[in-house]
C-alpha cells in the first residue's frame, strides 16, 4: 500500500505534488499548527491498510486562513475528513445546538483527533450520540484523575491555571479544573491570557505568571491549549524562575519545554486510534455514526528530572516508580 502526502500552500487551496491511484482514497486533513505526532500516528497507521492519498490543509494558528480552508473542503471532493483539535473541529461541524451547514448537509464522514471534551465543547450532547456523520478520539486523561496525581506532591496547595480565552477547549478544561477545588481541597484560580486584536498577548505572560507569585500560587496547570503549547518555553522558564512548580496535561511542554511533570495520552497513540476508526469507515467495516467517539485509555505518567532539579522539588517515589523519567541525567 502507498501513502502519497500532496503538499498545499498556506495561500492556495490545493496543489498535487504528484500522481495518485483512481483506487487511492482521498483524505483531507485539516490542521491547526502543522504535522503533529497526532497526524504522524494517523498516517502511519493507515499506510498498510487503506491505499490513500493525503491532502494537508495547514491554518498556521490563523483563524482566517483556517475559514478558507474550510470553505474548500467539500470542493476537494474527498473521501474521508480529518481535522485536529477542538478549534478546527468546531468549525467544521458547529455544536449540537448550532449545526453548520457542512454537519447539515454533507455526506463526507469526519473523523477528529485531539479534542479536549467533546461532549464539554457541545460537539456532541453525548459520547453515545447517534445521527451523526463524524467520530473522533479525545486525549485528555480526565481531569479527576490529574488532580488525584497532583494531590500526591507534597506542599502544592495552591494552583493556578494559565490558559488563552479564545480556546473553547482551555476554557472548559480551566472550569472544569477549578470545579474540582472542593474534592480535592485545592485552591484553584483561573489566569487567562490578555487578548489584544482577538489574538493572545504574549507581552502579558510576563504580568500574569508575577501575579500567580503574588497570589501565592505553587503549580501552575498547563492545559491542552495550543498557544500554550507554542509558547512553552517561554512559560515553563517563567514560572519557574518565580518558583512555581509545573504539571501539564500534554507531553510536549514536559518533553520539550521542561515542565516538571504530567499524566498524558500521547498524541501518536490519539492519531493511531483515529486511523483505527478512518480504516473502519474506509473499508467500509462500519458506518461513521456506529463508531463510537472516544478516549484513550491508557495514560502514560511523565517527569522531566532537568525541571525537579532546576526547581529542587521531587515527586514522591511513587510517582517516580511508574513514570518515564525524561530530561537531566535520568
């Protein structure tokens, strides 16, 4: 079987790079920030069971280029849709109150990747949903279970959690943070990002991570927000040049940025699940609304041990004993 990646211009809706099979199904992806592991999983999955053809719609974390690309999905005639992310999915189908027309009208089954909280979102009134031309997989450990790893650190009370406003799925994830204070007996604040010409303001990272300080904060809660991501090294060594310890709810910020800590679902092993489900619309083994959208369910715990010794603070052996140990001399 043959995979054969068609590239696009950021300008241009659609350039083939080469030939493809009249039997080849044609999959549209549309992205947010570019190939992701998430995508490098979905691809890779496929590539020895369905003989296809990819066409890459980049937004570039730009909400007018991702409206065009939208635009130009139905055009392109595929077979199969795959979009990233709650921001782009959102887009493309609407919410369960407020259908788009694409959700309305067009027969093309969706399969989505990395979405927070689908049913949070409104994409869907429930995992179980029927009626629908989409499917897709969510990667967020849930949010009870983070807070139960957080509650095993030591002295980490407070925590304040630094998100964009203009993500729907940052906002959920920090309300349905701060929801859990009670349980867990946890201060929990809320620090969203200063907007300026309905973009963040990365000048404000700066004035919020000193008003966490002043506030007291000890963790600051990294969700699955993708300006945060984006601009992880910048926060991660902000916050912890004020002291404040790090747990995120993706890998990339432990991984990449040195973050101290966080229980994740990888983003390949997302994408891999959604090739799973493309591969059963594809072949035709099921029809998309008989295919349940889903979480992964096998987390994976992380510690960056460059970051615990830059902070000098350790998670407890327990935690240690079941982590993959990342950064430092492990």
């Amino acid at each position: 079987m043959r995979v054969l990646l068609l590239a696009i211009l950021a300008i241009l809706p659609f350039e083939a790079s080469a030939e493809s099979s009249e039997d080849d199904k044609h999959i549209v992806m549309v992205l947010w920030r570019g190939m992701t592991d998430a995508e490098r999983g979905f691809m890779e999955y496929l590539s020895g069971k369905v003989s296809a053809h990819y066409t890459i719609l980049d937004a570039k974390r730009d909400k007018a280029l991702l409206a065009n690309h939208l635009k130009s999905v139905t055009r392109l005639n595929p077979d199969l849709i795959y979009t990233f992310g709650t921001t782009i999915t959102l887009g493309l189908l609407g919410t369960e109150s407020s259908p788009s027309a694409f959700r309305e009208k067009s027969a093309t089954p969706v399969v989505f990747s990395i979405v927070t909280d689908p049913v949070g979102s409104n994409i869907v009134s429930s995992l179980g949903a029927e009626h629908r031309n989409f499917t897709g997989v969510s990667h967020i450990v849930p949010h009870n279970v983070q807070l139960k790893a957080i509650s095993q650190l030591s002295g980490l009370d407070t925590i304040g959690v630094i998100f964009n406003p203009l993500e729907n799925n940052s906002v959920v994830t920090a309300r349905n943070i701060q929801a859990l204070s009670s349980e867990f007996k946890k201060d929990i604040f809320l620090y969203p990002l200063r907007t300026r010409n309905d973009k963040p303001d990365s000048d404000s990272i700066d004035k919020v991570v000193s008003m966490m300080q002043e506030d007291g904060v000890q963790l600051a809660y990294l969700p699955p927000d993708s300006y945060i991501i984006s601009k992880g090294q910048n926060i991660v060594e902000n916050l912890h040049q004020h002291g404040i310890v790090t747990f995120s709810a993706t890998e990339s910020p432990i991984r990449n940025n040195d973050a101290l800590f966080g229980i994740v679902s990888r983003y390949y092993n997302a994408g891999q699940f959604a090739g799973y489900k493309a591969e059963q619309i594809l072949t035709g083994k099921s029809s998309v609304s008989d295919i349940p959208i889903e979480s992964l369910t096998q987390y994976s715990y992380i510690v960056n041990v460059g970051a615990a010794q830059t902070l000098d603070y350790y998670p407890p052996v327990s935690i240690l004993k079941i982590s993959e140990l990342v950064g430092g001399h492990e």
